[in-house]
C-alpha cells in the first residue's frame, strides 16, 4: 500500500448551500418527527425513541469499541503481509454474522408460521464464511504468486 | 480549556475526543483509512442505496394507504415484486456501508466540544438523526425480514415515518459535506509510492502501515455487500433462488405470512354455511354458497404473489373473476371494491381494491393455486389475487366483497 501523510483539514464552506438544504432537510425530519407523535396509538413514541436512540448509544458503547479493539488486535497479532487478508476476510463473515444473527436465534418461532425461516442458517452461516475464507486465502496466495513472477530476478 | 477543569480530567478529555476541526485522522485515530475520500465513497453510496429504499419504500406506503388522487396501476403484474425486491435488497446491502461508513467518521462523534459555532449545532442534530435513522431503518429491516419484533411498536407504520427523518437528513447532511465529498471523489493524478522513490524506506513504512489500504477497504465493503445480496435475493429473483441460503423465505416452498391457525379462521373457513357476501353500491346484491361459487365460469392467471418483506414467487392461480361477479350485482363501470376477509382483529382484514385493479381481467377470488384447491394457509376456501399488489393486500379467507 501506499504510505500516506495526513489529509488537510476540511474546509469549512457553510454557505446557502449548507442553509438551503439544512432547510429542506429539516423539513423532512419534521414531518418524520410529527408523524410519528401523530401516529402515537401505532408507534408508540416512548418505544420507538428507546429504539432509535438506544442504536445509536449500542452502535457507539458497545459495537465501534468492540470494532476499534478487534482491529487493534489484528494489528498486533496477525503478521503484516497477512494483515489485509485477514481484515477484509473478518469484515465480510462479521457483516454475514450480524445479518444472520436473528435468523441463527430463530427468533420467529414464536410466531408459529412453518414456512418461515426454513434453513438450518448456523449451518449455512458456518457454509458461506467458509467459502468467504477460501475465497480471501486464494486471493492472498495469488496475489503473492503474482507478485513473486513479476519481481526481477 | 477552564483552569476550572482537573489535569487529570483535562488530559483525559484531550486524549479520548477529538478535534472537530482537524482532519478524521488525527491523534489515536491513525488509520489511512479514516479519510475524507474514503468517507465520501461510503457516504455517497450509502445515500443511493437509502434513497432507493425510500422511493421504493413510498410505492409500498402508496399501495398499502391508497390514496384517490394516485391510484395505483394494475400494470406491469409484476411491478410490485421488483420494487419490493429491490427495497430489501437495498436495505441488506446498505448493512455493510453503513457499518463501514460509521466506522471511517468514529472521530467525529468524539468531538470536543460538540459545537463552536451555530451552523455546528445544526449539523449535530442532522447528524444524530442521520445516524439514529439509519440505524434504526437498517436494524428495524433486517429484524422484520427475519420475523423478529423486539419492539412494542407497529413496524410498518414507524418504519415509514422513520424513512422521512433518515431521508430528511441525507438531504441536510448532503448539502453539509457537498464541497469536502466533491473535492474527495474527484480523480487525482496518483502520487508514486514511497517504496517506488526510496525502497528502503517504503518497506519500513509498509511494514508498520500495513492492512488494507483504502482501495482495499472500499472494495472490501462493496463485496460484503455483494456477498450479502447474493445469499439472500434469490428469495424474490428467481435466477439466483439455489444460493439464497441465508434468505428468511424459501420461495419454492410457496411461502405464506400468517396461518390460518394464527388468523383464527379455522372454524369460520370450513364450516358448511360459508357465504361470499357481493353488497355495497349494487344495484343486485346477492350471496354466493360455496357450491354455487364453484359451479360459476373460471379463469387461469399467472400472478406473483409479493411480501413486504421482499420474498416473492409466481404461481398459477384459478377462480372467478372480481369483475364477473360486479357486473352480476350491476356494480358501476367506476366501482372500486372493498374485500373483507372472515379474520377479525386484524389491520389486513380488509383490503382496497381500486377501480383500475377491480376491473383488470387477471384480478381473480381464487379456489385453486398451481391447480390445487386452496389449503387453509394460503386462504381456503377464497382469496384476492390481483396483479401488482402487495402481498398483505391479496386477501386470504374472503367472505364479502363492498363496492363503494
């Protein structure tokens, strides 16, 4: 990879663009916002805020950290020409992962519909993260075939 | 900072936030990949993929709250299936961007402090809603697929109202980053590597810089993305059906969203004194027993039937046309219809039915699907089905059609 200096800071333009678009955008969060107050019998606003809010706070106590030491962990532990492989390997079976998730809890017995959630998705999680772990060790021993012929002798 | 503030306090406030006017990567944050090219990419295609879900997710609203003045057409049959399709498809794929986009723009959330000047404050609360929007929208999807509901809230109906405060902020937080993102994504001439000017050197960077670089970070999430879609759309497009082996729905096993057993319409279903019920604005109303129904001319239609939840197939259906059975009660020419349904207590116990969609020939009360009488699940021993309707809509266990 390229080795890189710091970018320059942003520059701060907030000009009638900034103001005309924070404008029509707030507009839009407006009518979301009322919307929901309006339609308080079907959204439950104390329910919905704890949702909406409690994302936000799970995202950033528990779920960037959780990110933020794992990849301090690669980056001490897993050797540097392996390093990108293995990133980019975790970041697709932990994106599998977090999709999967209800589905491997099979949250939706409780409803009782037969024809819901009809695989076995532990086995299936386990199939794809295995064909994505392939799929990252041949690009990582191609990449290193390649690069091995292209080097002059 | 105030003299007011302990050192330690201070020192730790100074090495766990960041500076709102420096660059994403600044202090502890020294990862290439927090970057503004690298945020503009994600932010951008993430705001694609939002709005697709919003427009789409508009249609769905439309179809199910119809509106007078834009009745919904009943041509193309399938147009329901694909803008569904892709509503949820789009939806999965955003998973990974957002993830990665949260990730690349952490720095700005520990900003210190918040806010120095009135255009900072609107932007924060843009931002909260942005991120508190899309999360929710995202998560709140993906649960609903999966038939998951941890909440007390009626999900379409929030989900919806969410969509326009997520929406709402993409549009703010678009005119906020305008000049940042379009000097980002702008091509610029490629600067050599540092391993090409001095080897030694660029080998001793490389080996303390090394992971994936941002090229190799973006492309890492478009194929997250990628794999994501590809386990998963073969629920409502066919081709891909064999590999869609984390999709909630198998679509060859004709799937279904509410039993009869969880309607409670077992009984009312199969008794022997089932009537279809044609009254409203009729010039003849009458009642229809289930021999009679049976005894009346039939006709074949192949129709998709497609979830809100994106899963979708098509079948072969049978029965007695909508149309047919209005005329016989000397409906008007203009009659929209109203389908009622033998379920109670619930908000898809009657559906609407516009004119343009009554009167379509393929806009059947079905007996049979694939050739086969109705089973109990799949809405014995009558059901709407109409082209370009969402699934909620094709009534199941119908017992009375009002025209209005």
């Amino acid at each position: 990879m390229t080795p890189d200096v710091p970018s320059p800071p942003e520059v701060t333009r907030r000009g009638p663009l900034f103001w005309v678009t924070a404008l029509i955008g707030g507009a839009g969060i407006a009518w979301g916002v009322r919307g929901l107050f309006a339609h308080h019998i079907d959204t439950r606003p104390a329910n919905w805020a704890k949702f909406f809010v409690g994302g936000v706070i799970l995202h950033d106590v528990v779920f960037a950290p959780l990110v933020l030491g794992a990849g301090y962990a690669v980056a001490r532990l897993v050797p540097a020409r392996a390093r990108a492989h293995v990133q980019a390997g975790l970041i697709v079976v932990g994106c599998l992962a977090l999709f999967s998730w209800p589905e491997v809890r099979d949250y939706a017995r409780v409803n009782h519909n037969p024809t819901s959630l009809p695989y076995n998705y532990t086995a299936n999680l386990g199939a794809v993260a295995a064909a994505v772990v392939v799929a990252v060790v041949v690009a990582a021993v191609g990449g290193w075939l390649l690069r091995r012929r292209s080097r002059p002798s | 900072m105030s003299t007011l503030i302990p050192r330690p306090l201070e020192d730790l406030v100074e090495r766990v936030t960041t500076d709102p006017d420096l660059p994403l990567r600044q202090k502890r944050f020294s990862s290439a990949l927090r970057d503004p090219r690298v945020a503009a990419w994600l932010g951008a295609s993430l705001a694609v993929l939002f709005t697709i879900c919003f427009v789409t997710g508009l249609f769905s609203h439309i179809q199910q709250h119809p509106v007078s003045w834009l009745p919904v057409p009943a041509r193309p049959a399938g147009l329901y299936r694909v803008t569904q399709g892709v509503h949820v498809a789009a939806g999965i794929a955003s998973v990974p961007v957002l993830l990665a986009k949260l990730w690349t723009i952490w720095p700005r959330v520990l900003t210190f402090p918040p806010f120095r000047r009135v255009s900072d404050v609107v932007e924060r609360v843009e931002v909260l809603a942005l991120i508190g929007g899309g999360v929710f929208q995202v998560f709140s999807g993906v649960a609903n697929i999966a038939q998951w509901y941890p909440w007390r809230f009626s999900f379409t109906v929030t989900h919806f109202w969410v969509a326009w405060v997520a929406e709402g902020a993409i549009v703010a937080h678009l005119g906020s980053k305008w000049f940042v993102t379009r000097r980002s994504l702008r091509r610029r001439p490629r600067r050599p590597a540092l391993s090409e000017i001095d080897p030694a050197l660029g080998a001793s960077a490389e080996g303390s810089h090394a992971g994936l670089s941002r090229r190799g970070f973006l492309g890492t999430v478009a194929a997250a993305s990628g794999v994501l879609t590809f386990v998963t759309v073969g629920q409502t497009w066919p081709l891909l059906r064999r590999f869609a082996v984390l999709a909630p729905r198998k679509p060859a096993a004709q799937p279904i969203n509410r039993s009869a057993r969880n309607a409670g319409v077992i009984t009312a279903a199969t008794a022997a004194s089932y009537q279809l019920a044609v009254s409203g604005r009729v010039a003849r109303p009458f009642t229809l027993s289930l021999a009679e129904l049976r005894a009346l001319p039939t006709e074949s239609a192949e129709l998709p039937i497609a979830c809100v939840e994106g899963w979708s197939y098509s079948a072969r259906w049978s029965g007695v046309r909508l149309r047919d059975l209005l005329a016989r009660a000397g409906a008007p020419g203009d009659a929209a219809v109203r389908v009622h349904s033998l379920e109670a207590h619930s908000i898809y116990s009657v559906s609407f039915v516009n004119h343009i969609q009554a009167h379509d020939p393929d806009t059947l009360l079905a007996t049979h699907l694939d050739g086969r009488l109705l089973s109990l699940d799949h809405g014995y021993p009558l059901r709407l089905i109409g082209p370009d309707r969402p699934g909620v809509n094709q009534t199941k266990w119908v017992t009375r059609v009002e025209v209005v």
